[in-house]
C-alpha cells in the first residue's frame, strides 16, 4: 500500500483536485511518535484508527480513541491527535470538501440531506464506534472505501462519492444524526483566537515571531496567553512555531537539494545549530538523514493530510 505523506496546511493543500475533492491517506507512525499537531482545513474528514490507542481533540473536545474507531472532523474544525500509550499507531484520513456530495440542481437530496451537512445541522457523530451497531455499519463503509480508493477501482470515485451518501441516509434515522452548528460561546470564543494564532504563524513563519506578539493579535497578557495555548494545543508557543517551521523544512528536504543551512533560515531559524538540534528531537534523525529516508516514517503523522 503506498503510504503517502503531505502537510497539514489549511492554505495550500489540495486534497484530491477540482473534479475529484477527496483523497485518502495512511500513516504507520512507530512507538512514541508524535501523532497530529493542532490544525484545521476547509474539508470534513474521517480518521479511522487502524492500529494503536490515540487521544483526539475536536476543537475543545477530547475522545479516547481505540483501534477500529474513527472520528469526523467537519469543515474548519480544529483538531488534534495525541499518543495515549507506547505502542505503534496506524490511521487511515478519508478528506473530503462536503461541495463533493451537492447535487447539480437543488432537490430533495441537496435539501434534506446535503445543505444539513454542509449546515452542520444534521451530521456524523464525532466519535464513531463499532460496539454500537449502525456507527459498526458506518465503518466498515469507511473499510470499504479505504479499499477502493487505495486500489483505484475502476470506478472508484462514484463509489466513494454513493458512499458517502448511503452514511448520510443511515444517519437520517430520528436519533442518529447531531447538530453542531450551535456551540457554546465560550467555546466558540477560544476556537476563533486559537485559529488567528495559528493563521499568524503559517503566514509569518519565515520570520522571528514572539510570543508578545501573539500575545497582542487576541489580545491577552503573554503569560494568560501562554497558559491558553497551552490548554489548546498541549505545546507551549515556541514548541508550536518550531514544530510548523520543522514540517515545512521537512518538505523542502524531500523536494529539493539545497543547502541545509539556506533551508534552516528560509523556515524561520537563523541559527543553523539549533535547527539541527530541534530537527533531530522532532524527527529522531538529522536532517541530512531525513533527506536520505532515514527517518521519514517517524513523522508522517506530523506531515499528513
């Protein structure tokens, strides 16, 4: 199976093209390993736990997660995967933009079962489980589709696509379907901070950034500031900041030949030392062995989806 690693962006990742918007991707991530860092993106999303025990954060959310589980992710939310125990770990992401699933013109489809979902009105569970025995019907849809699309059978976009549709009649049924268009206000608040802050550091990473001046966009003192990320992401500032700056010099190790020291101040490190050094804590190998193969399977959680 080929497993595929790509960014968590929310700017610039494609998932899937124009005519197609869903691809499906699998991560095998060794014992310890750093699961998903805080992100979010314009596409919903079904992460189903094949191997391993996760904790997963949905906006302000956490869900212990066991293998054979999934969860949904609707469009925008926040999220964030976090090992529970010492053991492998290995998920497939089915990513897709809900525009997927609209019905060329408006009918009692895009009415009673689409609008609703793009809406949030009527969705998925978060949390999805097999002992539970229409969420097990819901997953072994997501096995099968897993299947096909990694197999690209022949047709297999009409099949994931009337998937998708036949998940969303089963959860038409009066009491399976949940509503997260309304949350709580404060909840709401913390999230729309959480994503500025983090817009902040995509868009400016490639320059010194400090935790005063993130501290000011919300605005908080820099001390409630540092205990609020903290909360939401589980990493301190910093942590955060080298954490995206090392996926994004990951990318560039595996798409180009330059320099390691160039790549090191275009992502944001003007020391080249201390990029090797928080490299090699991130990744578990140098960053002349990454460019190598050395370590990538280590992080494909990290660069995924």
């Amino acid at each position: 199976m080929d497993r595929t690693s790509q960014r968590l962006l929310k700017e610039d990742r494609v998932h899937g093209d124009v005519m197609f918007p869903l691809a499906a991707y699998w991560v095998e991530l060794p014992a310890g390993a750093p699961v998903l860092d805080t992100h979010w993106h314009e596409e919903a999303e079904f992460f189903m736990l094949l191997e391993g025990e996760i904790l997963f954060q949905v906006d302000t959310e956490y869900f212990p997660v066991q293998a054979g589980e999934a969860i949904f992710i609707e469009s925008g939310d926040i999220h964030a995967a976090y090992i529970q125990s010492e053991s492998p770990c290995k998920f497939c992401a089915i990513v897709f933009h809900p525009d997927l699933l609209a019905s060329a013109q408006y009918d009692a489809i895009q009415q009673n079962t689409i609008l609703p979902l793009q809406e949030k009105r009527q969705s998925f569970p978060r949390h999805i489980k097999p002992d539970i025995p229409w969420q097990q019907e819901l997953l072994r849809h997501l096995e099968r589709m897993m299947m096909a699309y990694d197999t690209k059978m022949p047709g297999y976009e009409a099949f994931m696509k009337g998937s998708l549709l036949i998940m969303l009649s089963q959860i038409a049924v009066e009491g399976r379907s949940v509503n997260h268009s309304q949350s709580d206000d404060a909840d709401t608040t913390k999230i729309n901070r959480l994503k500025k802050i983090i817009l902040y550091i995509q868009e400016n990473y490639r320059e010194p950034i400090r935790t005063h001046d993130l501290s000011e966009l919300i605005p908080m003192s820099e001390g409630q500031f540092c205990r609020f990320f903290k909360a939401m992401t589980r990493k301190t500032p910093v942590d955060y900041i080298n954490s995206y700056r090392i996926r994004q010099a990951a990318d560039l190790l595996q798409q180009s030949e330059r320099k390691i020291s160039d790549i090191a101040l275009e992502v944001g490190f003007d020391n080249v030392s201390y990029f090797i050094k928080v490299f090699r804590k991130a990744m578990k190998c140098s960053p002349s062995e990454f460019r190598k193969g050395a370590g990538q399977s280590a992080v494909m959680g990290q660069l995924h989806s």
